[in-house]
C-alpha cells in the first residue's frame, strides 16, 4: 500500500476507532468484531496495523495497572 493522503488516513483512523470500539463494547471478543477487523485492515498499511494492535494492547495494560495498581511477581528483585 502506497503512502495515505488526508482521507485515506482518515478513513483508516476512523476503521480502527470503529474497531477499538466494538471490541471495547464485546469486551475483546475478536470473532464479534470480524467485519471491522477486516475493514480496518483493508483501510490501512499493514505496518500501522501492527503498530495500532501493540498500541491498543499497551493502552489496555496502561488502564489496568492505573485502576489495579501495581503488584510486583514473587522474586520479583527490589532495586
């Protein structure tokens, strides 16, 4: 895929809110959100793809270790 112009990234962003969004109300259920996986991964270069799926996963993580807190593993070393 050639490099986006406005709307094309546009379109692409929009496809992976859509995505992000139906995974967030099917609480992560891919096989629900089929029809905007394959959207949003017509809609975009792959490398973007890559690199929105490892931002989702971080963001995730993020919120979670906000709202949870950290606990470190047993053996975990203390600096």
């Amino acid at each position: 895929m050639s490099a986006l112009n406005a709307s094309g990234r546009k379109a692409c962003w929009d496809a992976r809110d859509e995505l992000w969004k139906c995974l967030d109300v099917h609480q992560d259920q891919t096989s629900a959100c089929e029809k905007h996986q394959r959207e949003f991964e017509a809609k975009c270069p792959a490398q973007w793809v890559k690199y929105f799926v490892k931002r989702r996963d971080f963001l995730k993580y993020k919120e979670k270790i906000q709202n949870e807190g950290y606990e470190p593993t047993e053996g975990a070393s203390k600096l």
